[in-house]
C-alpha cells in the first residue's frame, strides 16, 4: 500500500500518501505521531497512475497523474474513505506528464514536464475550471520554448504563476489575472545558482527556487 510512496498531504489526524508504483492512495492515521497506522487505501490504474504531486483544499485532494496525463479529485469528506470524484480525460498534448498542482479559488493550476510529441521544450503550465468537481473543465494551456524547459515546480501567489525549468534552470512567471489567457510576464535563468530549479515557493516579494 505504500509501495513508491511519492506525494502526501495531512488533514487533521490523517496523512494521505500517494504510491506512485502501487497507484495507490492510502490513508494513514496520524493521531499518534508514535505510530501511525494505516487505515484504508484506493487504487486506480487509469486514475492514480503514478502520482506526481497532491494539493489538498477543503473536502478535496488534487492530483496529477504523471503515467495518464490527467488530473483527478478525490472526496475525503469521509476521511478514512476516500472517493474519487472525477478526473480529465487523458491529455498528451496539454498534459504531457504533469508535475505539480496547485489550487486556487475555483482553479487548479498544472505544471506538464512535457510538450507534443514529448520535446521538454514544450514544456508549460495548463489551468483547469474545478468549480463543479464532478466536470473538470479545461480553461487554458501556455508553453514557452524558450523559457521554460522541463517544468516542475509551481507556486501561485497574488495573481501569478511562478514555474520552476529544470532543464532552462529558470524561473518564469505568468500573469493568471484571466484564467483562459495567462500571459508571461518575466523570466530569469541562472545556470549556476539556479542549476536544476526544482520547486518554488513564494513568500511577500521574493521567490525561493
């Protein structure tokens, strides 16, 4: 049951923790940090293949299917059984292998490592419309093959994107103020103190890559 744990995020007294090769999310009970005991699991081959990155909000967990090229949303209202809800459908060319999710209000945003044909040139960020769990809509995709190569991390803070190249060793940042039209708005590469940029993470003014 965790067999590749991968991702994880924790509600209350409870861990939830993909495993990218049982594709698998399974429930842990935390309550007792000592020992924690796992309580249930779902599993999904065509849902929760190889999960990349989870975003809990609400009654909800985001997730990003890196084998199927998909998002799906699970239900934790019930917390010790978790229900998938929905997911999209498998998208190889505005989804090439999705890496992190982040929510926002009613949109979630996807950074996809790839672009068609699988360049990591084409490499970009995707937003989905999740104000109806039960219909994912897609709202927008933007690429860039010139500033972001192989994307990867993800931040979303005051009406930006920030997307982390790990090939580009870059950092690039999308205008998101209209979700069916983000516009790239800045970009910087630093091949040495930025060699590999991973993840990001944005607190006041300043990103941390």
């Amino acid at each position: 049951k965790l067999n590749g744990a991968n991702a994880v995020v924790v509600n209350g007294s409870y861990a939830y923790v993909s495993n990218a090769v049982a594709d698998t999310l399974t429930v842990i009970d935390v309550s007792n940090p000592d020992k924690p005991v796992i309580v249930n699991s779902t599993t999904s081959a065509t849902q929760l293949d190889n999960i990349a990155s989870m975003y809990l909000s609400g009654k909800y967990i985001y997730a990003s299917s890196r084998d199927d090229d998909l998002i799906t949303i699970i239900d934790i209202s019930v917390p010790t059984v978790p229900r998938i809800v929905s997911s999209t459908a498998t998208d190889s060319t505005d989804l090439n292998d999705p890496w992190e999710i982040v929510v926002q209000g009613k949109f979630a945003y996807v950074t996809h490592r790839l672009g068609i044909g699988a360049p990591a040139s084409g490499a970009g960020m995707t937003i989905y419309d999740i104000s109806n769990p039960n219909a994912i809509v897609k709202a927008s995709t933007t690429a860039s093959t010139s500033s972001i190569n192989d994307a990867r991390g993800l931040d979303v803070a005051g009406g930006y994107a920030y997307v982390a190249g790990i090939i580009s060793d870059s950092l690039t940042i999308f205008d998101i103020s209209s979700s069916t039209a983000p516009v790239e708005v800045g970009t910087v590469k630093e091949p040495i103190r930025m060699n590999g940029a991973t993840n990001v993470k944005v607190v006041g003014k300043y990103a941390y890559v």
